[in-house]
C-alpha cells in the first residue's frame, strides 16, 4: 500500500508544472559537501525557495532527477522510518533513474528524520536540500541533529530590493535624478509600513493584511512559543509579546519588564523572562542586538535591543498610534543586516550609536534616523564619533529617508545617504 503511495507522490511532482514565483535574491547552490538546510519565520517562502532553486537546476538536469517530498502530505502520516527508503525505490521504477537532488520540505515531520537524512549525506550520492517549521524544527535543532553536515540559510521576508521587483519597480542610477524618485519613496514608506510578508505584499486591501498579520502574530504567539516550548506562565509570555511589539527598536531590559509585571501583580523570575525572550528570538518574532563589549560577559549581562523581524506587526497590532518613524527605519536596517548576515551591535557609552558592524577585524559604525535635522544632528554625529573612537572604525554612515552629504568633524568623515540606496545596493 506504502509503495503505491510513494508511486503516485513521484508521478504527482513529476507531472505537477512548477509555480510562476517572484525571484528572491537569496540562491541555494546545493552540493554533496553538506546539507543545504532553509530557516526562519513562518510564511515567508521557504517552499517557494525550493521550487526557485528547482527552477534553476532543470537548466542543468531533468526533472527526473530531482525528488521532491512535503512531508505534510496527508498520505504519508503514520510512516515509519523502515519505510522511508521506498521512496526512493518508487522513483527508480517510475523515473528509471536514480536521483541527483533532493529536497524534503517539513522534514520535521518525516520519523527519526535527522538519521534518514545524515545516512543519505553520507552516501555522497546525494545533493539535499531541508525545511522545516519553525514551530518543531528550530534553527539550534538542525544544528544539533545534523551534527556540522550542514550549511543553514536564513530566510526571512521580502528585502526592499525583492519587495521593489514584486512591485514591477525596475531601479537603475538614473532613478534619483527623474520622476521615478517620488514612487520609489512611496514604495520606501509602504515598505516600511507594511513589511516584506510576501502573501502581506500581495495583498492590496488594508483589512486583508491586517488579518494576516494577526493570523501570523497568533500562530506565532500559540503554535512558535506557547505549545513548541511547553509555556506554562501564558499570561507573562503574552505580556513580553505585546511588550516588544509596542517597543520596536528599544532596549529590552529584564529588570526593567519585571517591575511592569510586579505593578500589575504578575510575578517573574529574570531567568523565565530572560527565557521567554529567547523563545521569541527562536521563533524569528523578534531580532536580537547586544551591546558593543569586546568582553563576552559583558555583552551578555547588559539589556539586549528587540527589533521585530517584519514591521507589519506594529503597524497593524500595535497600540501606537504615533509610531517614531526612525524607530521603523531602524528595525528595516536590523532586518537587511540579518539578510547579510552581518555580526552587529548596539553601542552606549556616554552616547549611543545604533549600529556597530564587525566585518572580520575591521568595524563600520552606523546611526539610522528619518530625518537629519539642527536639532538631532548633534547627538547624531556625536553618537558615532565615540564608536569611532571606541572601535577605530573606518567607516561612519548616517542613514535617513532620502539625505544625502558628507559631514567632516574632527577629521573624521561621516557618509550621510538614502536608506533606500543602502537597502538595494547589495
């Protein structure tokens, strides 16, 4: 019975014509050297990345070369691991081939899945590619059960780059000196309004994506933290959510969110609320940013700065009716600099600095405000200057809506330029 189910799943995917999807700027290049594993958020386009990168390949090999399995598929629950090599005997009598790439999508699902996969890694026979939920199948779990085979990719949603191909937006350099310029910052402040959930992008009614992102923000909340991690103090967790998605880009301070809870006669030990933060930044609710310290226990010890990984949540959820528009801008550029997979941090001394970015041994320091004025401009430069100092960092950028000049103060130079022109230039 087993064997005619798999005979139809490879039929099924054989025959099936591959989606009409928006290109992302992520691509996998799957090998036989590690395990290509895709996390991150739910709803963001894991799958279609597969079928993207699959799209790729059949320049290169045939379709029957390649195997795809979503292990959500109804017909295969209650398999046992004995079983799942018939897969594979299902397609050699459909193809007449064996596979050259596989791609398994909710692998979570699939029984004792991490030893089925590494047995088939160690075949070298076999270019892999894995996804999971991000409620069973969290980004620490892929490393511990594929024990170094494998190579992870962060997904998260749309960039403003992919976002501007989404919306027909074709940009070149002559862009800021035409007409264009004036759509391209609309498009900037849909972004930063309504995120990069590629259904949320899609949508062009407010209602409609207002219901996603609560739809996305409660399966998060229920599915991600609550049921994933066994929650027993539902009341605080729901409390640290709602917290973090009214202080967008703000530090997050233990102590500090203790106090709230103790005036509203909810007890809680540092070392829960410090865990239940943790939840979140597993589940990619939130984005997390320590404080600049060349001491790892230094880092660790002071309040962490909580960015919400897609803006949607606050525009939609949240209880601000006057959200700072820097604060918003701040989170994007948080966002890009996980895309890049760049090491950051937050920097405080006598003055703060938003962004410090460790490249290797070198350092760029980085401030993000909406609109560089007489009156912040001070504090600023000023900021930047005493990360300069503190990191001997070469570069120093102002980011801002749509400003650009160059700002020289004690001999140091600082770049002031468009947020749009970082978010696209890589």
């Amino acid at each position: 019975m087993q064997r005619e189910v798999f005979n139809r799943i490879v039929v099924e995917w054989l025959e099936k014509p591959l989606p009409e999807l928006s290109p992302r700027s992520i691509t996998l290049k799957p090998n036989t050297d590690s395990i290509t594993a895709i996390i991150g958020p739910r709803r963001v386009g894991k799958t279609s990345l597969m079928m993207l990168t699959i799209k790729g390949l059949l320049g290169k090999v045939k379709k029957e070369e390649i195997l795809f399995v979503d292990f959500e598929d109804n017909r295969l629950a209650g398999i046992s691991s004995a079983e799942l090599d018939a897969l594979f005997v299902a397609h050699r009598e459909v193809t007449g081939v064996e596979p050259k790439y596989l791609f398994f999508d909710e692998i979570q699902q699939a029984p004792h899945w991490s030893k089925f996969i590494r047995r088939l890694h160690n075949s070298g026979k076999y270019r892999i590619v894995v996804s999971g939920s991000s409620s069973k199948l969290l980004s620490k779990e892929i490393a511990t059960e594929l024990r170094g085979r494998y190579r992870s990719t962060l997904l998260l949603p749309f960039s403003f780059k992919e976002f501007l191909s989404l919306k027909g937006f074709v940009y070149d350099n002559k862009v800021q000196f035409s007409e264009k310029k004036g759509l391209l910052l609309r498009l900037l402040e849909e972004y930063m309004s309504y995120g990069g959930f590629p259904l949320i992008v899609q949508k062009s009614d407010l209602n409609d994506k207002r219901d996603l992102a609560k739809s996305y923000y409660e399966t998060t909340f229920y599915k991600d933290v609550v049921e994933r991690h066994k929650v027993k103090s539902v009341d605080i967790m729901e409390a640290l959510m709602n917290y973090v998605l009214n202080n967008n880009s703000n530090l997050f301070s233990v102590s500090s969110f203790g106090k709230i809870l103790k005036e509203k006669g909810v007890k809680a030990s540092k070392k829960t609320v410090s865990l239940y933060l943790k939840y979140l930044e597993d589940a990619f609710f939130v984005l997390l940013s320590e404080k600049f310290s060349y001491s790892a226990k230094v880092r660790t010890l002071n309040p962490k700065k909580a960015y919400l990984s897609d803006n949607s949540f606050q525009s939609f959820l949240s209880s601000n009716f006057s959200p700072d528009k820097g604060k918003i801008l701040e989170a994007l550029v948080m966002q890009e600099l996980k895309r890049r997979d760049s090491h950051q941090y937050y920097f405080k001394g006598k003055r703060e600095c938003d962004f410090i970015i460790k490249n290797g041994s070198k350092f760029e320091v980085m401030q993000v405000t909406y609109e560089l004025s007489q009156s912040n401009k001070e504090r600023e430069t000023l900021g930047l200057i005493e990360a300069i100092e503190a990191t001997k960092a070469q570069k120093a950028t102002i980011l801002t809506f749509d400003q650009e000049e160059e700002i020289l103060i004690d001999g140091k130079k600082i770049s002031v330029k468009p947020a749009w022109n970082w978010l696209i230039e890589k």
